[in-house]
C-alpha cells in the first residue's frame, strides 16, 4: 500500500509548475507573426533575404542586459543608445534597468509605431529618432533628445595652461611654487651675463637650474599656488611641474566611466562598417567618444567575432583584428545558435564588448592612417608574404630599410606573424613618411620660387 501510495504521488511532485510571464515596460509586445504582417510577407523567408533577423526572446534579452548591469552597465546615471532597435525587444529590458534614458536610432520607417508606443508606456524615457546609423551624429540625437544630460556629462580635452595647471596641482604645493619661482627667474633673466644686481659670480642659468631642483623638495609657500599668472590663470609657458616627464595631462579620457554606453543590434552585413567609424571616432576623441571611453556592445555573426578576437599567427588575423585590438579591449560574451533570432539564421551569432583603451598602443596614430595603412600591407592574398615584400609594394626601398631598422624588424618574416604592437609602430613611421613627404614638395616649391624671384630681380629685363 505505501508503495503504491509513493508511486501515485510522485508524478504529482514531479508536475512542472508554471512561471508568471515575464514583464517589461512598453506596452504589449510584437510576436511572429506581427511582423510577417508589418512587412507583408508570406513566410519568414522573405525576412531572411533582406538581412532582416530579430530577437524576439525575451528571457535572452533579459539575460543579456543583466550581464551588462554586472559588467558596464554599473551606475544609473547613465543613457543607453541603442542602434536598430526594431520591434523593441531588446529595448523593453534594456528599460528594466536603471538608467537616464534609452536613445533608439532606427532606418526603418515601419518600426514608428511600435517604437511610439513603447515611448509612451515609458514617460518619455525612451526616446527614437528614425537615421542611418552610418551617416547620422550621435552626439547631435542625444542634444537633443537629453540636453541636460549632455550638458552636464560631455567631456572636453582641457587647453594647455589648464593641463600644466592640473599637473602642478597634482604634483602638489611644491611644484607650484616651484613655478612662481621659475616665472620671477625668467623675468630677470636679462641679466644673465652677469647675474643679479651685477653679481659675477652668479647666473640666471645657474640660478633657475637651482630654483627647479629646490622646488622638488616639500615645503609651504605662502601664497595661492593656484595663482601663478595674472588674473588667478596659469600661464602655459611657465606654469611647469619638476618633473614633466610623468605628467598625466590627459586625465579627462582615461579617468571616470562614461555616461553613455551603446548597443548595436544591426544587420551583419554593416557591421564591419560601424567598427570602422568608431574606431576612427574613437582615436579622435569626437562623436560619442567626447563622453570618455564609451563601451560599445555589438551582435555579429561569429566568424566576424572570431576575425576581431583573432591573435598574431592565426589564419584569421585581418586588417579588422589590428583596426578593433589597437584601439579597443575586446571581449567576447556569448554566442548564439541559429534559432535565436526570428527569422532562423543560417550562421550563428555572438555578442562582443568593446571598451577604447585608456593609453591607445600608438601615440598620435589616427584610425583613418591605421586603416589606410593595412589595406596596402595586408591585403588579401598577401597576408603570406614576407613584410619586406609586403612593404616594398607601396613604399620606397630606403624607408623600408629605415623602418626595418628602426623596429629592430626582420623583414623575412610573414605578414600573419607580427603582432598589433608592430603593425601599429609601422603604421606610426608610415605616417610620419607621408606627412613629411606632403609637406617637403611645397617646401622645394616655394625655395624655388624665392630663387627665381631673386634671379628676375637681378636682371634689368625682369628675365634670366
């Protein structure tokens, strides 16, 4: 009897139980077959053809934006700008989280309704504006959708007497008043010959060489050494720390996170195109990249993901992989199988985070010089020649021996075996090769010029 009791009631312990339904904001969702409806297609194939794929899962999309609340997504005081939102999926649980706001950037005219209604629902915390994601200024969208926000949050690289400034404050009293003494020695340093007030034995040199060594040392000064130049402002010029070598004056992009985080959920097929803007953004400091080191979160298929994370040696080390690792920290969060998006995809997915580098590989190295750079070194079908070979296709024999020698190189390597060090420090000394190959024909030009003008002056006839 106990047997059989225990064997009736265990497949009533075993029932599943049913889950609530989860919740998020935005009013009611779009399924399937809402969309096959909003573009008026028979089946999913259609969708499929035009690179139209969406995330309709909410327990995934809610699994995503919890990951984001542990890693990035750390603070409230934060807006999320979302690129191709669509139906508003991933929009509905990036808005279960607390933040400022959500910015939504989509092309597509058909999504407006969808998008309202979820603005609504939302008290104007979600805010849309239809562009193409590739030609559109982000900064500009959010003016104007958060102005406030913008205002309070944008960060602006300080001019050279407030850097000077910020380093003397951060050295401490001593550096400062170490300037002011500087600035009182340059004032008088019109009597170097024979020092102050006619001394022969002293010197303005000499003096100012010691007045810098003193200043090194930990003492008070009596006056505000915030106000080393007229009217309480620094002056750039002698405004300097003891010791400039390890001034950090760039403390406003490296410092602090920023207020904006983005998250790109946009066809494969221009995907390839966003990183590249970003990275050229991002190595000028410009667009979305004037709130700091913006993280960027992109859902790419996974063998464009394995190009980006791809080491030095590997077959799919690319021009892509030295674009994104120079200027970015690269992380891989999770990978899809083909049935997570709506339509069914043939490739699967992957979710990368991107966070810009507080110290760039390469000082002064623009993305645009980078990008042109390895478009002539690794070009496809060449990516297995030696760099010599690969370097004497665009550039003149005498600086690929210069640069060769100068990064201690050996040019039999292969193009696959260096790493994004040494493609980048390449990349420095090609543009410091074009930059002064553009600028020494104007100079030949204008000393010839200056030559014939002088030769015609010297004829009576205004001729040679």
């Amino acid at each position: 009897m106990h047997g059989a009791s225990t064997s009736s009631s265990s497949p009533q312990a075993a029932a599943p139980v049913a889950l609530p339904p989860l919740r998020c904001p935005g009013g009611p969702r779009v399924k399937a077959e809402g969309i096959k409806q909003l573009y008026k297609v028979p089946h999913a194939g259609f969708l499929a053809k035009y690179d139209q794929r969406f995330m309709l899962n909410l327990k995934l999309t809610h699994q995503l934006v919890s990951y984001l609340s542990r890693t990035t997504l750390t603070t409230p005081d934060k807006v999320l700008v979302e690129l191709g939102p669509g139906v508003g999926s991933l929009t509905r649980s990036l808005l279960t989280r607390p933040c400022v706001g959500v910015l939504g950037i989509e092309v597509d005219e058909r999504f407006n309704p969808h998008l309202e209604q979820i603005r609504n629902y939302t008290n104007n915390k979600f805010q849309w504006v239809t562009a193409d994601v590739l030609k559109v200024d982000e900064l500009e969208l959010l003016n104007s959708a958060f102005p406030h926000f913008v205002k309070a949050n944008v960060r602006r690289p300080p001019s050279p007497g407030q850097e000077t400034w910020a380093a003397n404050s951060a050295a401490g009293p001593a550096a400062s008043s170490g300037a002011q003494r500087a600035a009182f020695t340059d004032d008088t340093a019109e009597n170097d010959a024979e020092g102050y007030e006619g001394a022969p034995l002293r010197s303005a040199q000499r003096e100012r060489l010691l007045r810098q060594r003193r200043a090194r040392q930990s003492y008070q000064h009596s006056d505000d050494t915030h106000h080393s130049g007229a009217g309480g402002v620094a002056d750039p010029e002698t405004a300097t720390s003891p010791n400039p070598a390890f001034d950090v004056t760039n403390h406003w992009w490296s410092n602090g996170n920023a207020k904006v985080e983005v998250i790109a959920n946009l066809p494969f097929e221009i995907i390839t195109e966003l990183l590249m803007r970003y990275a050229a953004d991002c190595s000028q400091h410009r667009g979305l990249f004037a709130f700091g080191r913006v993280p960027v979160h992109v859902f790419t298929q996974r063998e464009v993901a394995e190009r980006i994370l791809a080491p030095a040696g590997s077959v799919q080390f690319s021009r892509l992989s030295v674009l994104c690792q120079c200027f970015f920290h690269v992380r891989l969060k999770q990978t899809f199988v083909d049935q997570t998006y709506y339509p069914r995809t043939e490739v699967e997915g992957a979710m990368l985070t991107l966070e810009p580098r507080s110290v760039p590989l390469a000082h002064g190295l623009d993305a645009s010089t980078l990008i042109h750079f390895t478009n002539l070194l690794m070009k496809p079908g060449l990516r297995a020649a030696t760099v010599h070979k690969s370097l004497s296709r665009f550039a003149p024999a005498e600086l690929v021996q210069y640069m060769l020698q100068e990064l201690r190189m050996d040019g039999a390597m292969t193009v696959l075996d260096l790493s994004v060090v040494e493609v980048t420090r390449l990349a420095c000394l090609w543009q410091q090769f074009v930059t002064m190959s553009q600028q020494q024909p104007q100079q030949e030009s204008d000393g010839a010029e200056a030559e014939a003008g002088s030769c015609n002056a010297g004829s009576p006839n205004g001729a040679v």
